[in-house]
C-alpha cells in the first residue's frame, strides 16, 4: 500500500514490479522475463544461459558498432528479520518519499531505470547509431561464478565485442550523481597455517609454539609497503580476519595455528606479485607452514575517457553536479566485464541502505538516474545519418 504523493512514473513502476519478485539470490524469480516484456517491442533479442541455478539474459537490439552495455543484477540479498522492516521486503512501499524494499538501492531501481532509459531513448531516436545491449545475471549477490563471467566467457568464444557498459551499483554517496566508480580494487585471500609441536604448557622445551612463531610473521606482513597507490587507486591494503588455535585446554600449547588475511589490492600489484613477497617473508623466518590463496577478482580500471565523459556530462545536465571518480568499496561484476570491455563505468543511486534493514531509494531520484542513463545514450550512440 502506497502513501506517495507522486505520481507512478514508468521508472517508479517497473522498480516496484521488480522489487515485488522475490530474487534472493541466486533466484531471478521472474525479473528478467518481466524485462524482456518491455525490451522486445523495442526490437531486442534475447539470449538466456543458464547454470547452477543461475539465470542470466544477453539482450541485444543492433548489430554495428559502438555497443554500449548495460549491465546488473536481479538477484538481492536475504532479508534477515522480517520482522524488524517496516513493510515486507518484497512489498514495495512508498513512505516519506522513499520506496522501500529488498532491492529497491541494489539494485533493481537502475535496471527499471535502464530499461525505461532505453525505451525512451529507442523512441525518440529509431535510427540510433551502434547497438544497446543488457547483461544481466542472479548471481551476484552468491558465488558469482555461473553469472556475468558465464555470460562474459560465452561473447568472448564467439568474438562479440562490447566498446562500453555502465553497471548500475549503487555508486552514489549523499546526493545522486556525486560519485562514479571507474573501477575497483583486486581482492586476494589467504589461508595460512602455521604448524608447531603440540605439548604441556609447563614443559614448553618439548614443544614448539606456533602462536609465538606466528608473532613476528604478523608483524612483518602488517608493516610491509605493498605498493603506493597510484592516481586512481589508494595503497594495496593487508588485513587479518581471523586467527584460530588452541584445543580449547588452558594447559595446551596448540600444534598449529590459522589466520585468514586478506589483500584489496590496485593495479600496482597482481596476484602473482603478492603471493611471491608473502612466501618470501615466511620463508626467510623459517616457519613450517601452508599457504592456500583464494582469487576474489582482479583490479579493472577505466581512465578518464569517452565513457566517463558522456556519463558526467549527463549528470552535470540533469543535476547539476560535478561527478566524482572512485575506486573505492568491494568487488562487482565490472571485474569480469572488464575483461572482454575497454570502458566500464559503475553508476547508480545513493548505497547507503544497501544489504539493510529497510533498504530504500528516494523516489525523486528515480527519474533524475532513467534521465542520466538517457542521456549518455544520446551523447555516444548519435542518431544515424
């Protein structure tokens, strides 16, 4: 039940259509079968490719060069406590200008405003230039390993290129259009396992003690300079989660300890880099110890260039704000995209409620974001001689 006093825009409309499936991830629950009702009378094919559960839709309308993506995510994040929500989470509701629901910031309002950009746009501009295509998947909020790469592994194989895409996270900070995100930081994690005797701890000269041995490999890792950043990035971050030892006895000296740390780190490193200096630390302190790494994504980055041009163009004509670019936040599927895609640009409403209790999307900013999105379509695919 609404208590808006707006008007139901088609932006606001598909939003709460959407919000209303309920796609707890990896779950499409519908969602892009309802987009495709609004895609297909606008000359688009559709393409679904589907694993693990995992439900994802390649649209395309066009053939030429350039092609601009835009890509996301059905798929949300459970509730938690339904209880404690103001309305149910797949109830949209509009309450003090805000629409509220799962979803409704991440990220299910900029695939409405996409669509209904793209509507917009097909219909004031038929004889466009390039091509419009959507990505979008139910697995980003899971695993992610049988959504966009999938999707991303399968239009490489057949050479289909893509020249731009915007994926539409929740980018913004205070007010929309304050922040793009033109790339993020790489994610490595390690398990390591530093092994020692086991022995009474009142005769420690029979054993050996891993959480003493582990002592001054911490302090080493923590102390490291990884790198200093560069223009678009902050300083490659080191980060313990967890360290675990013990048998639980007070009188025990434990056989071996485990931490979990973590690298996000920036395009002055790789992977490969990292690993090499951690084992080269390890090695020279002479621990008995295994190491096992875990890849969460590569670092992308997209400089300043025709992409992040039109889209801050766009937001300085509907806003009036002069955009911002940052690396900054976690991994996204832009890190596969960016793979098979020169330009990758994240953009979308405000993320501070994203992954709450109530999460909400101001309504106002429903069609200022659909305007944005047009926009930048009008600016890189111009209409055909």
């Amino acid at each position: 039940m609404s208590t808006s006093p707006f008007s139901e825009s088609s932006t606001l409309m598909l939003s709460k259509a959407l919000i209303a499936c309920p796609s707890v991830t990896p779950d499409d629950a519908g969602c892009q079968s309802l987009l495709m009702k609004h895609l297909s009378p606008l000359g688009f094919s559709a393409e679904t490719l589907s694993r693990g559960g995992v439900t994802n839709l390649w649209a395309r309308k066009g053939t030429q060069s350039p092609v601009l993506v835009f890509a996301g995510h059905t798929d949300v994040v459970p509730t938690g406590p339904v209880e404690q929500w103001r309305h149910d989470p797949f109830d949209p509701v509009i309450e003090d200008g805000k629409l509220y629901g799962r979803g409704a910031a991440d990220m299910k309002s900029s695939i409405a405003a996409f669509v209904v950009a793209v509507q917009e746009f097909v219909e004031q501009h038929p004889n466009h230039a390039g091509s419009i295509a959507f990505l979008i998947t139910s697995d980003e909020e899971g695993p992610a390993i049988d959504g966009t790469v999938m999707v991303c592994d399968a239009l490489k194989a057949r050479d289909e290129t893509i020249d731009y895409c915007i994926v539409g996270e929740p980018s913004s900070v205070s007010q929309l259009g304050d922040t793009i995100k033109n790339g993020r930081r790489g994610s490595l994690s390690g398990k390591l396992i530093i092994r020692g005797i086991q022995g009474h701890i009142a005769y420690p000269h029979l054993a050996r003690n891993p959480i003493h041995e582990m002592v001054p490999a911490l302090q080493a890792l923590t102390q490291e300079v990884w790198d200093q950043g560069n223009d678009y990035f902050p300083a490659t971050s080191f980060q313990v989660s967890n360290i675990h030892a013990g048998t639980g006895a007070g009188n025990v000296i434990p056989g071996h300890v485990e931490i979990d740390f973590n690298f996000r780190f920036s395009t002055e490193n790789t992977p490969e880099t990292l690993q090499s200096r951690v084992h080269q630390i390890l090695d020279t302190l002479k621990l008995d110890y295994t190491l096992e790494w875990t890849i969460g994504g590569l670092p992308f980055l997209t400089r300043q260039g025709t992409l992040s041009d039109a889209l801050t163009q766009a937001i300085q004509a509907e806003t009036g704000i002069q955009t911002q670019l940052s690396t900054s936040g976690g991994t996204s599927d832009g890190r596969f995209i960016a793979q098979i895609c020169p330009q990758v640009i994240e953009f979308g409403p405000l993320n501070a409620t994203i992954h709450q209790i109530n999460e909400h999307v101001v309504v106002k900013d429903l069609d200022s974001l659909k305007n944005i999105y047009r926009r930048t379509l009008e600016l890189l695919l111009e209409t055909s001689a």
